[in-house]
C-alpha cells in the first residue's frame, strides 16, 4: 500500500466496511444506473464475436453462472429493483463468505490496531449468515458442434477445450494456466511452424486469441480465428491433440518453451515493479491459498518434459465443443 495510504489506513477501512455494509439500494440509484448498464450491455453485444464465445460458454458450462450471460437481458435488467437487490445483498454478503486482505509494510502494532478496528467494524455492518463452501464442483454443458449466420462480413470459429481440474496433476493453478498457454502458443502461435504454413497458404489472415481460465465450475481454454477454410476448424483440433510429434516438431516445441517461459516469468516479475497490481495479486492468490513467488519458483524449475506431460496428462482428460460461424 502506498505511503499515503498506510497514514490514513484507518479511515480508509471504515470507508471500506461502510461502502460494502451499507449499500445503497434506493429507487432514485437504481432508475439512474439501469440506463447505463443497457448501453453497455448493448455495446459489448455489438462486438462481432460476441454470439461465438456467448454460445462456447454455453456449450462449456450449459445453465450454470459461466454459461449464463452475466449482463443480462433489457427485460432482466428492468426487473432490478431495490427489493431483489437487498434480497441478494443479505443472503451473500455475510461476514463468513468475505476476506478482509491488507497488504502493505505494516508494522506489528498496527496490524494488532487494524484487527482490532475490523473487529468492531464487522459487528457494526455485517451478519454473521451461513459460511458457503467454496468447492471444486464442475459443470458440464451439453458439448458439441454449432453453426450459425453471422451478421458480420468476417466468418469465425471458435473452439472450447474443458480442462480437467489442475490440481489433480499440479500444486498450482496458475502455473496451469501458464503451462496451457505456453503449449497453445507452441503449437499455434504466431511462431509456430502450424501458423506459418497456414499464413501461406491463406488459411489464416490473422492470429488465433487464446484465452485459458480456471474456475471453482471447471478450467476450460478458447481458441478463436477467423474461418477461412472449413478444414481449419478440424486441423486445429487435429495438430491441438495429436501426441505423435516428430524429433524435429519436438525440437522446435521444446525451443518455443523455452522463450514462453521466460516471457511468462517476465510477466510475473513485472508485477513487483507496481505495488498496488503486486498487493491485488497476493489478496487475490491468498484466497485460493497460493501465492505468486511459488508460482515463480516452479516455472523457473520447469524443465521441457516435465512440461510436456502435465499438458498431455490434462489434454487426455479434457473435452472440446465447436462454434463456427457463416456471412449471410
């Protein structure tokens, strides 16, 4: 925490607990918000790749929250009022489903002071409520292969890997989500031979966009391109899969991992340059119980074929959905 934060620290908490225990929910806030949160609601749905990773989700996680729409519809949107939100607000806002996270040059007594002051703090603004058990519960939708027309002139594809869960062969779910995104960029970014014969042949014109998450719902990676040849779809899952490599496809993977990894570590380390993206990284790490320099540690001990077999142990558990998109 920055200087000027660690003087007025006091204050700044009983702001904090005053904001999240005493929300405003009043017909006047709600009617001036609504407007808002429609015309973003329609900016986002004017992206063109919208209806595809809309529609991936669905197939991934079916009616569960990822599956859902989290921005709603106009018609769910006018149907917000104070009641329902204070509704929501009592049953999930409770002292037992929050963490109180400082991180900063704290001194002993003033953490004694501070635990002190949250103390009196939570009996003023919190119910206690029923402690929610935040567990590992996957959800499944109902995978397969979509087609729709696409109102746009550019034809997309996009395809959903559903991971298995990291930590049956990792400690670390970030270091899982690194080493998928290394492998994606190995076996399919831009410095990928796959990519380079692809652009060639003009089968891509531009990037694939990876994106690998994890979630108490299931970890799931996308893969989205620009469609321009219907075989595309299938080499992706083709060249994504296939665990028969050549000695010379292997030398080129184990070289690429080598440079993604230190570009990963560089990012990582990047993080200690900014102490406020630094202290939201550890509050957010310490509440799945991990933390960023362990994340380090084990990439920086990552050698190519311990690497290589978490990503084919995760890939033989996983399951794949498609999306492709036609110009009307």
């Amino acid at each position: 925490m920055p200087k000027k934060g660690i003087d007025n620290i006091s204050k700044i908490v009983d702001l904090l607990f005053e904001l999240v225990g005493d929300p405003n929910f009043s017909k006047k806030s709600i009617d001036k918000e609504r407007p808002i949160i429609d015309q973003e609601l329609a900016m986002y749905r004017d992206e063109p790749t919208w209806p595809i990773s809309d529609s991936i989700m669905k197939q991934l996680f079916g009616d569960s929250n990822l599956g859902l729409d989290i921005g709603g519809t106009s018609q769910t949107i006018k149907k917000i009022n104070s009641r329902n939100l204070a509704k929501i607000y009592q049953e999930n806002y409770t002292a037992n489903n929050m963490h109180f996270i400082a991180v900063g040059d704290f001194a002993p007594s003033a953490v004694t002071r501070l635990f002190g002051q949250i103390k009196k703090l939570d009996k003023q603004y919190l119910q206690s409520g029923q402690k929610r058990e935040h567990t590992f519960k996957p959800e499944m939708g109902n995978l397969g292969l979509k087609e729709f027309k696409n109102k746009t002139e550019v034809p997309y594809f996009c395809l959903g890997v559903k991971l298995p869960d990291f930590k049956k062969v990792l400690v670390n779910n970030d270091l899982g989500q690194i080493l998928v995104e290394i492998m994606l960029e190995s076996l399919l970014g831009e410095n990928s031979s796959w990519y380079q014969d692809k652009m060639v042949h003009g089968e891509l014109t531009s990037p694939l966009q990876f994106g690998v998450n994890y979630t108490r719902q299931g970890n799931f990676a996308t893969i989205l391109g620009i469609n321009n040849g219907n075989s595309l779809l299938n080499n992706v899952k083709e060249t994504l899969f296939s665990s028969e490599k050549t000695a010379e496809q292997m030398d080129e993977l184990k070289d690429l991992f080598e440079m993604q990894k230190k570009v990963s570590m560089a990012t990582l380390l990047s993080a200690f340059n900014n102490l406020s993206e630094l202290g939201f990284e550890l509050a957010e790490e310490a509440i799945n119980g991990e933390n960023i320099f362990d994340t380090i540690k084990l990439l920086q001990q990552m050698n190519f074929e311990k690497y290589w077999q978490i990503c084919q142990d995760l890939l033989a558990e996983s399951e794949t959905c498609s999306v492709f998109s036609t110009v009307e």
